[in-house]
C-alpha cells in the first residue's frame, strides 16, 4: 500500500488476510475437486439448517457428524504448507487420504452408537484406533485452519495428561494412560466431542450463516455508508466513520482480521488523505474491528459458548445485554481519542463532495432490520437457534425490498457455501479446545491453577485479575478468541469467582482481554493487518491501538468490581450514575493520553487527567467526588488559562 490513500483491490485483500488470518489461507480449487469441495461446503450448510429446523441429533452425533464435514473440508481446502496457501494447488495425495479418514471419523459414531453405548466406556482396539485418528487429524486440522499456537497448546494439554505424576507437585497428578486419555477424548462429551465443539454445531454454525445471508445484501458497503453520512463531516470524520462501520461490521463478522481488511481497505486511505499518520489510521481501524466481538447483538462467537460454561439458566441475551454497556463504554473511548487526536493536530471531516447521498442511504436502511429482529427476537425469549434460522428467513425477505440488494437463487447457494466455509476455522478451533476441556476436567488442572493464582495473589482480588489478564493476552496472541476463551475460563475465570466474583462478571473478564490480544504487541494480528493495509509501522500500530483501546484495560476491572454495568442486581438510576462517572472517567484518561482537550495539555495537567479518570472509573463514592472534582478543575484551568497553540495540520 502506498502514500497516495488508494484503496486496496480484492486481490491484495485477500493476500493480506492469507498473510494474517490463517483461515483465509485456502487452496483455490477447480476441476473435479472443486466440485467436491462446493458440494461438501452446500451439504454442511444444509445439514445444519436440516437440525435446525426439525430438531437436532444427540450431542454425540451432532457434533461427529460436524466434525466429519470440518476435518475432510479441511484438508481438501486447506494445504500443509504456508506458502502454498491461496495459490491455484492440486490436492496432494496425502490430502484426499486425510480428507477420507476425516469424514471415517465423523461417520464411527452414527455408524456404531449402539454398540459403543453399549460397551459402556471399554475400547475395542477398532474403537481406541479411530480414537487416536480422531486426536491426530483435530490437532493437524487445527495447525492448518487456525494456526501453530492453539495447536501446540493442546499437545502440551495432551502431555500433561499423560506425565502428570512427573510434573511438579502443585500441579501433579496420577496420570492417564494413552487408551483413558483416548477413550476421554473421543468417546465422551468431555474432548474433543464436548461443549465447545457442540455450541460450534448449533449455535454459531447458524449464526454464520446469518452473517453469510447479511453480506450478500450487500449489507457491509451499506454500513459503511451510513457511516459516512452520520459522522463523516465531523473532527476527523474518517476516524469516526472507521469506528462506527468497524462496530456495525463487527455484528456480523466473527473475526477482527477479516473486519480490518475489508473495512480498513475502505476507512484508512480516507484518514491517510485528510492527514492522519499511517500508524494511527491503522490503529484506529484495528481497535474498532477488535471491538466488534464485543459488540451486541451477535458478539464473537465465544460469547455462545459463555452460555453453556456459565450455566445456570443463564440465555445468550443476558449475556448480550450484560455486555451492552461495557462495548458502549469500550467505543466511546475510542471515539473520545479520536476526537482529541483529530483536535491536537487540526484534521477537518470531509467535504461535501467526498459524502454520500443522504437519501440514497435513507433508502436503504430496511437492510438493518434483520439485526434489529434478532435484538427482538432474542428478547421475546426465542431460543437461540430459532432466532438464527428466522434471521435468515428475515435477511431474504428484506432483501427483496430493492432489485440491488435482493439475493437470487444462485446468491442464497453462495451464501450457504460461504457460511460453511466460515466455520471450517470456528469448528477446528472448538475441538481443539475440547481437548483442552478434557484435560482439565479429568486432571483437576482448573482447581489447582485457581489455587495457584490465589496463591500468587495472595488471596487479593485486583492482583489476581491482573494475573489473569496477563495470561488470557500471552494465551491469545495469535490464538482465535475461542481458543482463548476456553482456556482462561477453565483456568482463570475460577479463580477470580473463587474471590467472590459473579460468574458473569468473571467469564466476560477473561473473554475480553482474550479479544483484546489481537491488538496488544508484540502479537497483534489485528494491528498488524491494518499495518498491511496503511504501509505503516506493524508495531507502532500496535502501540497505537493499544493506546486508543486503553478503555478495553480498564473496563473489565470496573465490571468487575462494579457488576451493575452487567446490569446485575442494580436500579436505573444508580446505573445511570455509573455510567456517567465511567464516560467522564474515559473523557479524562483520553485527555491526559493524547495531551489535548479544549487545548493541549501540558504534563502535570495529562497526569491530572489519567489520575482523575481512573478515580471516576473506580466505582466508588469518595473516589468518584474526588475524580469529578479533578474533572471540573482541568476545564476551569483550560477554560480560563488559555494558550496561544492552535493545532496545525499535519500531513501522512
């Protein structure tokens, strides 16, 4: 990308997310495995939305069969060599023998469940072959569609399983045999079969392909119009415009790469051509795209695995309402740094001939209900999985509304063929993660690593949630957010309820700064990509990103601490109160971050700043008079001594 601010083709797109996102890395197929692959992608679609519609099989075969389909998908699309990826590739021999044998796995359950049920747990030697192929292709599967670094995590799960009585004593245990450990991973729901590779077989399968129908609309343009037309003319209108479209594209895009490329290939060039630096467009479009995951009504797919981990009766909207106002907070702290960055250096918004037609945008805003009838659905207390599948009905139906925006027949088998493939990388990642699961429940590792982090903390709330965003950061960099979740959950998240802690609050802790990961150096994929995108600095615009998300720190201390932002056990008007001490608490710390507010800001008065934030940030009622009353006295003293520094603009 060069310094002119041209937007990016289809083709560098791509290669960008070849580069960053594992997932898009797939063989370009024609021919005779072409075809195969097209019908193999329709059918996994149609047998979802089969289930979907008249009932899904039992955990067992539900969750086989999806991994039958993911595992033979896999290794026809995606080849065993990075650099082969995205090049016109035959399908090795090898490929098609693993493609086999994947679908031989996904088949030995519906095929022989009477005779394993009856069996009771013991493995016939057929039974413990099948069932360490299941583990070896999960594990090769996931390197090629997701990645080295959850890969290898699962092996040293696998490990430590196997050599638990050599380990060192706080984490011992007696072991399990290479039969136990296969019978537990295969032939129960608590490996590779289990929770996470169930949701990934219900829930987010559908919810994909909701997204998949959403796109063909022509949905993602659209948001990016309507961002333009409502923010574009403001203070560093790109900037703004890159925030809101990132958080729209968010609701239907399950990853933050993927929302970089193809919104950033749109928004950074505009902030690069009105002035702003390379590294801080990327960063801005990063740290919108990141956010996107965290964003109602359709969040990152980890969310739907919250459901079941939490438990409780507890439905995916509690969760998507709980994480309302921390995603509201997370985005107007990005917005507020914008803002005053845009200030600091004198960027104007955009002209009126770089907008869009107002009415023309207006036209087309029916291509938002399908969102809005999710929000209701969810709400009327619609299952999950009905909501998705109305969804798309929905999505179809607004479609027709205009002849530009109406999905056709061979649009809906795109779709479907679309979605499916989506999935490959989430159904990898979510059966790599129930060897995690696995192993932890069969070792106890989760008691003992919450016990170790209260050890460390010494029993202190705050140091141990710090211990745990250290570790869901290191355990996400590079790793997709499920992954992440899965992990931090069974081993974090436990300790940080042991302390007292709603479990709501606990598991939205560690799936934040699982998310957050993606922005945070010296790993940062989402960062990186937008560098690919700006021709900026990989790390400055990851330093950048971290800088703007820094609401995306401090917000899950304050939810935890704080639980009535989750909207747990509180009255409106406190939580009104909450969230107004939190907006003028994130307006400070912006302030005192980029050192600019009505004016710049010299040291102490950025110190000020920072300080005063984060007393209104932490709720409580000493700290929030104290905060507001620094608050007051950084707009008196800008206000009343003012200094002769008008911004001046600066150029890319």
């Amino acid at each position: 990308m060069d310094n002119k601010g041209e937007t990016l083709s289809l083709e560098e797109q791509q290669k960008l997310l070849e580069k960053y996102d594992p997932e898009a890395g797939t063989r370009k197929l024609g021919g005779i495995f072409g075809w195969i692959v097209f019908i193999g992608l329709l059918s996994f679609s149609l047998f979802h939305l089969y289930t979907g519609v008249f009932g899904m099989l039992t955990a067992q075969l539900q969750r086989s069969i999806h991994l039958g389909f993911a595992l033979a998908l896999i290794f026809l699309l995606f080849p065993a060599r990075k650099k082969d990826r995205g090049r016109k590739h035959k399908v090795a021999w090898y490929d098609v023998i693993l493609a086999i044998l994947g679908m031989v796995v996904g088949a030995y359950w519906p095929l022989f469940i009477d005779e394993i049920v009856m069996r009771a747990g013991r493995l016939t030697e057929i039974d413990f072959y099948v069932g360490l192929l299941a583990v070896l292709l999960v594990l090769e599967a996931t390197r090629r569609a997701v990645g080295l670094p959850i890969t290898i995590i699962a092996i040293i799960f696998l490990a430590y399983a196997m050599y638990g009585p050599y380990m060192p004593a706080f984490l011992a245990h007696r072991g399990l045999d290479l039969e136990r450990l296969v019978q537990t991973m295969f032939f129960t729901t608590e490996g590779i079969l289990g929770t996470p590779l169930g949701v990934s077989a219900t829930f987010i399968f559908l919810f994909l392909l909701f997204g998949s129908f959403l796109v063909k609309t022509g949905v993602g343009q659209y948001f990016n119009d309507l961002a333009v037309s409502l923010a574009g003319k403001r203070t560093g209108g790109p900037a703004k415009v890159a925030i809101f479209s990132s958080a729209l594209q968010g609701t239907i895009s399950g990853s933050s790469v993927a929302n970089v490329v193809t919104s950033g290939s749109f928004t950074i060039p505009m902030m690069k051509k009105l002035g702003y630096k390379k590294e801080f467009a990327g960063a801005v479009e990063a740290t919108a795209s990141t956010g996107g995951q965290i964003m109602p009504p359709i969040m990152g797919a980890a969310a739907f695995l919250m459901v079941e981990f939490i438990g409780g009766g507890i439905t995916y909207w509690d969760i998507a309402k709980a994480a309302a106002i921390p995603a509201l907070l997370y985005f107007a702290g990005v917005w507020i740094m914008t803002h005053f960055e845009a200030k600091r250096v004198g960027l104007r918004g955009l002209n009126d001939d770089e907008m869009p037609n107002r009415k023309e945008v207006l036209k087309k805003i029916y291509l938002l209900l399908p969102i809005l009838a999710v929000i209701v659905l969810l709400m009327s207390g619609m299952s999950v999985i009905r909501a998705a599948l109305w969804s798309i009905v929905i999505t179809i139906a607004v479609s027709m509304i205009r002849k530009d925006t109406r999905i056709n027949f061979r649009d809906a088998i795109d779709a479907l063929v679309d979605g499916a493939r989506t999935a490959l990388g989430v159904a990898a990642a979510t059966a790599a993660a129930g060897i995690i699961v696995g192993v932890v429940v069969k070792t106890g590792l989760g008691l003992k690593m919450a016990n170790g982090l209260l050890d460390l903390s010494g029993g202190l709330l705050i140091p141990t949630l710090m211990l745990t965003m250290v570790a869901a950061i290191i355990l996400g960099m590079g790793s997709p957010t499920t992954a992440n979740y899965v992990i931090t959950s069974t081993i974090a998240a436990p300790a940080i309820i042991l302390l007292g802690v709603p479990d709501l609050s606990a598991h939205l802790f560690v799936f934040y700064f699982g998310i957050v990961a993606d922005i945070t150096p010296p790993v940062a994929l989402a960062a990186f990509a937008a560098a690919g995108v700006s021709g900026g600095d990989p790390i400055k615009t990851g330093v950048n990103a971290s800088k703007l998300a820094i609401g995306a720190f401090i917000i899950p201390y304050m939810f935890v601490l704080s639980p009535e932002l989750l909207m747990i056990d509180t009255t409106w008007y406190y939580l009104i109160w909450v969230v107004f001490t939190a907006l003028a608490g994130m307006m400070a710390i912006g302030a005192g971050v980029i050192g600019y507010w009505l004016r710049k800001l010299n040291p102490l008065e950025r110190l000020l700043g920072i300080a005063g934030g984060l007393m209104l940030i932490y709720p409580e009622g000493m700290t929030d008079i104290i905060g507001l009353g620094i608050f007051i006295l950084l707009i008196v003293l800008q206000v009343f001594f003012k200094r002769d520094d008008k911004a001046k603009p600066q150029t890319a």
